[in-house]
C-alpha cells in the first residue's frame, strides 16, 4: 500500500528530526571523548593541529618568476603568467618577448 504525497513528507520530517538528534548527540559524545584525552595527557591544540601553527611560524618558501615579456615604452614586465596587462593585451607577444 502506498503512503500519501503528505504522509511521505512527515515521515521525511521526523526522519529528517531523528538524524539531526542523533547527530548532536555523537557530536556531544565525541567532544566529551576528545576532551578527556586532552585533560589526561596535557595535549595543546598544536599537539592536535599542527598545521594550525605553520601559518604563524616561518613563511612559505616561494619563488619568484623571471619576467618573459617588458614593454620598451615602459619597462614594465609580465611573467606570462595571469591576465595579460593592458600594454600586451591582445598584441603578438614576440616583440615583447626577453632575450
């Protein structure tokens, strides 16, 4: 036998009810769990997120991009990389391009 279109939609928002409950409650679970092994071996949050430290610590190692275009009138420059800047946009590049 067949539910109603009605029928079918409290039943999807008692299902929909229990989930949410049930999730709150093993979240609740969790974090009590988590705490307490934090209590009983003294752990700080970089113990547990270290990367969380990294943003603050020393900085990303990044290297720059040589320059591959100039523009003589200017001397500006552009990596090739990105939107074009208007001096080269829509141009051949070749006579831009750095020896």
């Amino acid at each position: 036998m067949t539910a109603s279109y009605k029928e079918l939609l409290a039943q999807r928002e008692a299902l929909e009810q229990a989930i949410a409950q049930a999730r709150k409650n093993e979240i609740s679970s969790a974090v009590a769990k988590a705490r307490e092994l934090v209590a009983e071996y003294g752990l700080t949050a970089q113990d547990i997120f270290p990367a969380r430290g990294a943003k603050s610590g020393a900085p990303k190692a990044t290297s720059k991009v040589a320059a591959k275009y100039r523009d003589p009138a200017t001397g500006q420059t552009w990596t090739g990389r990105g939107k074009a800047p208007k001096w080269i946009e829509g141009k051949d590049r070749t006579p831009f391009v750095i020896a």
